[in-house]
C-alpha cells in the first residue's frame, strides 16, 4: 500500500544528501518565480542537496545534470516533497 503524499514543505528543512521534488512555488514576485522556473526549477523536478554553507545560507542544489546555488531567501519560495 503506498504512503499518502506529504505535505509541501519548504527546502530549508532537507539536510545535504536528501533528494526532494518541487510541488510548487509560495510567494515571491511574479519575475522572481519566472527566473526560478527559467533555472529548471518547476514543479514535478527531482533534485538533491548537495550542499548547505556553514551558515546555512546559500544553499547548493544538484538537478538536470547541473548544479544552482541559491540564496536562502530565494530557496524560501520553493515547495517540495521528499523522495
């Protein structure tokens, strides 16, 4: 029987190493979300954390065959769901 889907949650909550999928973005301005979807980052996409620096900003992110480093801040829009 498989697990009924979680909740969206924000990528600050995944640890290095964890692979998520975005659900959807959550706020930010229009032009702002047009970048992020520009980067790859839409909604139904795999990626991994690879890297958070030491104080916790900014936060690196491996998808498509490529790495994104992206602000906190920025990152905060982000839904996902882990795999």
């Amino acid at each position: 029987m498989s697990q009924p889907p979680l909740s969206p949650r924000p990528l600050s909550q995944l640890q290095p190493g964890q692979s998520a999928r975005i659900t959807g973005l959550d706020g930010g301005s229009a032009a702002y979300r047009q970048r992020l979807l520009a980067f790859g980052l839409i909604p139904g996409t795999a990626f991994t954390l690879t890297r958070v620096a030491p104080l916790g900003d900014p936060v690196e992110v491996r998808l498509r065959g490529y790495t994104l480093t992206l602000r906190r801040d920025e990152a905060a829009i982000l839904r996902i769901e882990t795999l």
